[in-house]
C-alpha cells in the first residue's frame, strides 16, 4: 500500500473495496444489483449517492450499515468490518418515513436506543433534552409524533438517529416525501446539525438540487448492476438559502445532472 492510500485509509469513515451484491443468486430470479464498487468516504464528509431507480443506492447504502452482507467483496468502516460497526454503534439510520412510535411521546422515541442500550433514566433525559435543543424541537417533548409535521417528525428521527453519538449518519432520502418549501427548510436544518457534531454522512437521493447543495462529494451510479460512473466534487462555501441563487451552485447541479443524462438517468 503507497503512503498516499495508507494515509486514506486512517482518515476513511468507510471503505468499500471491490463490493458486489447479487440477490437471490443461482435462482430465476436473480437480480444483479451491483458490482466493481470502490469507494472510500472521508471522516467527516457529506457524500451523497445518486443514480436512476433501481441502481442500488439504496443497496449500497445497506450495505455500509450492515443491513445486507456483500456476495464479492469487503466493506469496512472506521476500519473494521461493518458487522463490527454496527455492533459497536457506530451507525445511526435515517430512512425516508420518520418511523416513530405513535404511542410513544417525541422524548421517548427519541431516549429509545438509549433505553435498549442500558442508560439510566437521568442521562437519557439529559440526552433527549440536548437532542431536542440541537434539532429545534424544544417544548415539543411530551407531544406525540401525530401532533407534528412531517418535518418536524423528520428532525425527531435524525434526534433519535444521532442520540447515542454515532460517528456515520446514513440517510435513505430522508426528506422524498415531504412538500418542496419544508424540505429545502431541513437540508438547511441538516447541515446545521452536521456542522455541530462530529459525524459523517451518506446520503441517498433522486434530487439533483439536493444532491449539489447538500454535498462535499456526488456519487453517481449507473443504471443496473450499479457501479459508479462519477464521484463529482462540490465546493461551495458555506450553504446558505442565497446558494441556491448561486451561478456556481447551478453550475454543480448540471454537472451531475449531464452525468445523470450519460447513464439515462433523470431527477
């Protein structure tokens, strides 16, 4: 390994080396989802993926969380496999629906896996009240998730995501389901947050413009078995509501929107 790969390696949040993933392989039905991944993300980047339906964005998000075990290939993360990761706690996981508890108030979801881990009673209110500081959600804790928007039940699971520490943050497009105005609202919201903590996050999406102005980097996979056409690099400063007036920011938008085009791929 050259001194240049060695010190990459120290700095990796995850590495997937050669990954490919076949469902349901040797039957009619098997679907080659991915193959030839490699990539490595960076201790405390923001990398989204991108790609047409069906590429395995969402695979190769699981895949680093150890939700789905690769047929060909390593993953690791913080460098030890991911099944050690994930035992080690070092995830935390943002789908596209909240899946909060309905008959559990905003504070308890959000003490939850600090419940499962054994925390006391007192550190866990501690926690649940810094989470509930840090995503704007103060005086909403004895209120239940039906009370709330969709974004604010969106904020509530990153809380509950990122409640026990978690150095990598993976989200499924967590904000697809919500109307335009409220999700430009929490990508602000989120890279806030991600400003004020440690964690590094992979983000999955179908949006070009929340691809561009969420990310330190764009991954862009090709149609079915995915592999990756493109990793495109965004630098655009700090993120403010006056970026996406930006020239540059429509500049990086197109970008990935001509990559998208190169693979068949649309917004």
């Amino acid at each position: 390994m050259s001194a240049d790969a060695a010190r990459q390696a120290d700095d990796a949040a995850a590495v997937i080396d050669g990954v490919a993933m076949v469902f349901n392989a040797g039957s009619a039905g098997e679907v080659a989802a991915l193959t030839g991944i490699d990539l490595t993300i960076r201790a405390g980047e923001f990398v989204t993926l991108i790609g047409p339906s069906g590429c395995g964005k969402s695979t190769l998000l699981r895949l680093i969380g150890d939700l789905l075990t690769p047929t060909v290939g390593t993953v690791s993360v913080f460098g030890k496999s991911a099944h050690e990761a994930r035992m080690d706690q070092d995830y935390g996981m943002v789908f596209q629906h909240a899946g909060l508890f309905d008959w559990r108030r905003v504070r308890a979801n959000i003490e939850l896996p600090l419940e499962l881990r054994g925390w006391s009673r007192a550190d866990r209110s501690a926690r649940s009240a810094e989470m509930l500081d840090l995503v704007e959600l103060d005086g909403f804790g004895d209120h239940y998730p039906r009370q709330l928007s969709g974004g604010m039940q969106q904020r509530v699971s990153i809380a509950r995501a990122l409640s026990f520490e978690p150095r990598l943050l993976l989200m499924d497009e967590p904000f697809g389901a919500l109307d335009e105005m409220t999700r430009e609202y929490m990508q602000g919201e989120l890279l806030r947050i991600w400003g004020e903590t440690d964690t590094t996050v992979v983000f999955v999406t179908h949006s070009i413009s929340e691809a561009a102005f969420l990310s330190n980097r764009v991954v862009v996979l090709s149609p079915r078995p995915g592999r990756i056409h493109s990793v495109i690099d965004i630098d655009l400063g700090e993120r403010t509501p006056d970026t996406r007036e930006d020239p540059e920011f429509f500049a990086m938008a197109t970008v990935i929107r001509e990559a998208l085009r190169s693979v068949g791929g649309t917004e």
